[in-house]
C-alpha cells in the first residue's frame, strides 16, 4: 500500500512495541559489550602474564594490548557483513546473530588453555577468539543503533539512539563489577589460575536472555518501507561506498575522539593506576565503576539535549571539554589521592557522554534506509579500528618512550580536534529521515 505521493505506508509502532525496542536494544547491546569489555579488563589484570609468559613484564602488557587491538582489526569486516545483511534481510536479524556471536567467542576464551599449559597455541587461539569478537562487534551496534532510531518517534531519534549507546557503560560496568568482585574475595593465585575465567563464562547465561528479548521485536518501519517499496540494494555496502564517500569519511572522523579517550578510560587506565602509580588492583576496578555511573547518567541527558539543540552543538561542546580536561586528567591521577583519582574520571566521562550519546541518531540520519545500515556500521567499526584499537597500545608506548604520560594528554587533545573539525562539516547535511522512501517502479535497485 502506498500514499499519493509513491511513499508506502507501514504502520506507526505500538506504544508497547517502542518500550520492547528500547528493551531489546538496551539489554542486547549491555550484554554484547560486557563480552567485549570484560576482555578489556582482563587485558590490563592477566592476560599478559597468563599468555604471554615468556615476556617482560611491560612487554608482556604491551602484548596484551595488542590483542586487544586486534579485536578491532576485524570490526570493520563484521561490520561489512551486517550492514549487507541489515540493507538486504533487516536489522533485527542481524540484532540477533552478532549477540550470539560474541556469546560463543567470549565463552570459548574462559576455556582457553594458558602458555603454560599449551605453549604458543594458547595466545594464537586467543587471538583468534578475539577476531571473532571483533567481527561480532562490528556488526552489533549498526543494526541495534537502527532499529532504536528508526522506531523512534519524531524529534526523539536522540533519546531512542541512546537507548543503545547506554548498553558501552552499561556493559562496562557490569565486566568491572565482576572483576572487581572476584578481585575482592579472591585470593591472587586463585584469580590467575581459574578465577579470571568466570566473567567469560558468566556470558552464556547473559547470552540466552539477550536472545529471548531480541526475538520479540518487530523489524524496523524503515526497512518495511524500503521492503514495500523494492528499493532493497542488492549490494549496499558498494552503493553507500560509491554515493557517500564524503558522509563515511567524515563519521569516521566524527568517531575516532570519543572512541580512542573511551579506551584510554577502560584500558590504559587501569593499567596505568596499577602499573605506574602503584594503586591497587581494586581501587582501579571502583574508580571505574564511578565512571561508567557518571558516563551512563550523563549519557542520557545530552542525548536527549541533542533532540532539542541538536547533535552537532552537543558533540562540540563535549570535544572542547575533552580536550580542556586532558592536562588536568593525568595531574590528579598523579596524585594518587581517592578522591581526586575519582574527580579525574568523573569529569572526563561528561565528555565521553557528550561524544557518544547523540551518536546512533547523527549515523543514522547521514545515510538513506536502503544503505542505513552499512553507512552506519562500516563508519563505526572503522572508527573504532582506527582509533579505539590502538588507543592502549599507543598511549603505553608513549608513556614508556617519553617518561611521562602528559605524552597521552597531547594525543587525546590531538584526536578530539579531528572530531571536531568532522563535526563541524557535518553540520552542511541535512538529516536523511526528511527525505521519504519512494516506491521503485523498476523493482529492486540494481548496482
């Protein structure tokens, strides 16, 4: 059925269905980033010394961290893969085959065997379990991030949109509290031989309730609009790359601030406090709860500022504080005093929550339905890998090569004037849900 005008009409979501896909894209993407996450905390705690025996101490972290990266070395492939499936078969397909993905990956890694029980097979199965977490990342948010705008109601896309970004704190902090627990009442023997292992494992049953929520969704009123108007790409990953080049560079661009500091946060940091300052294990896994209680609370008030003054105005203002607050951030964890190490990340998380709650609308208002999905995942994935990935690695290095971490200070600073100058260009395109989807008289689009 079509209007007068060509466009076909499917009908407005249910109240209840609004509530099921803020569910649906809150709880999955929770638990998708808890796998994800969980690794990251790891990566700065064990894994290094678990396998990557055979290194010094700082080499052996850096080693840690390079596998970390290498999780995002396959994000923009998986998120190839789902935006094609996304374009082709719908978002909430793609919804759920990523969760299950990166329930298996995260569960085979609590099984893994250490170097000192497989010798160099253990980090070569790590890091190809961490490969397939990338993959699965990748493709996740693309196609969670769109079923929450696209169900959105008009001049809510920000509100709807964080409903998915929520799910990064939320997971974060769910991998630290069980980190942090098992520290706590662990002894640290038990924790590097067996005890590190249940957080991974802890994922099946996470993974099973994920799915159950997510199957009970209906697909997205954009996709069943393009759908009835046979305007389905056959090949929308080579069609947004050829139509909008421009729009999936400048995202990247957008992205790489917000995603390289939020790793900084998650990953270096709490090697950084453990390695460098001296703090404890513990103290580092708190700190880091405050600050995803501070991100995810933050996160919704911009989100829902940025439906009011816009995205753009959000992102800058979040970028400027970011790279205001990149001197002071290290001159109070130096101190080594609990409550300025707690101000230190309280404070830079309202910029992270700035950069990163208005995100899934601003992607997904860049790129036409028919190709919504691969425009927004590859940008995000590629974001991530370019940024995110090597944030770790590098400001380890940096610190290591020039003896202080004000090194890091100056690469954050340098990261949030690029997504600031990406955000300053976005704000020419106009958002691509003014634009109705018209019927095809052709048939399917042929590319």
């Amino acid at each position: 059925m079509t209007s007068h005008s060509g466009s076909p009409v499917v009908p407005a979501p249910s109240p209840g269905m609004y509530r099921r896909v803020a569910l649906a894209s809150a709880v999955g993407t929770s638990i998708e980033w808890y796998d994800y996450h969980v690794y990251s905390v790891a990566s700065a705690l064990v894994i290094g010394r678990l396998f990557f025996t055979e290194m010094d101490p700082f080499t052996a972290t850096l080693a840690a961290f390079a596998t970390f990266a290498i999780g995002f070395v396959a994000r923009p492939l998986g998120g190839v893969l789902a935006g094609h499936l996304g374009d082709r078969i719908g978002r909430k397909q793609v919804m759920v085959l990523t969760l299950t993905m990166m329930g298996a990956a995260t569960t085979l890694i609590g099984l893994l065997p250490t170097y000192a029980q497989a010798g160099v097979w253990a980090p070569v199965l790590l890091v190809a379990l961490r490969l397939l977490q990338g993959l699965s990342a990748g493709g996740e948010w693309g196609g969670a991030a769109l079923m929450a705008v696209e169900h959105a109601p008009a001049g809510r896309r920000g509100v709807f949109g964080n409903f998915v970004q929520l799910g990064t704190p939320t997971g974060m902090f769910l991998a630290n509290s069980v980190m942090l627990l098992l520290v706590a009442v662990m002894p640290q023997d038990a924790f590097e031989s067996w005890g590190w292992r249940v957080p991974f494992l802890l994922s099946v049953v996470m993974v099973v309730i994920g799915f159950v929520i997510r199957r009970a969704v209906e697909e997205s009123p954009s996709f069943r609009a393009v759908r009835a108007a046979e305007r389905t790409a056959r090949l929308p990953v080579v069609d947004v790359v050829r139509r909008y080049p421009g729009r999936i560079a400048l995202a990247i661009a957008s992205f790489v601030g917000n995603n390289a500091v939020g790793y900084l946060f998650l990953a270096y940091l709490p090697s950084y406090g453990t390695g460098t300052l001296g703090l404890s294990r513990g103290f580092m896994l708190a700190v880091l709860l405050v600050g995803c209680v501070s991100w995810f609370v933050s996160m919704i008030a911009f989100a829902a500022w940025s439906d009011r003054i816009g995205r753009h105005a959000v992102y800058l203002l979040g970028y400027g504080f970011i790279a205001v607050w990149a001197f002071p951030f290290f001159a109070l964890m130096q101190t080594g005093e609990p409550v300025l190490v707690v101000v230190a990340v309280v404070v830079l998380t309202l910029g992270l929550a700035a950069t990163y709650g208005p995100q899934a609308a601003l992607f997904a208002e860049l790129f036409p339905p028919e190709v919504r999905t691969s425009g927004a995942s590859l940008s995000y994935a590629l974001g991530a890998a370019l940024s995110g990935g090597i944030a770790p690695l590098v400001a380890t290095a940096l610190q290591g090569w020039t003896g202080t971490v004000y090194s890091v200070s100056v690469f954050m600073i340098g990261f949030a004037a690029i997504s600031s100058a990406a955000i300053l260009a976005l704000r020419r395109i106009p958002s691509s849900f003014e634009t109705p989807v018209t019927t095809n008289p052709e048939g399917a689009i042929a590319r």
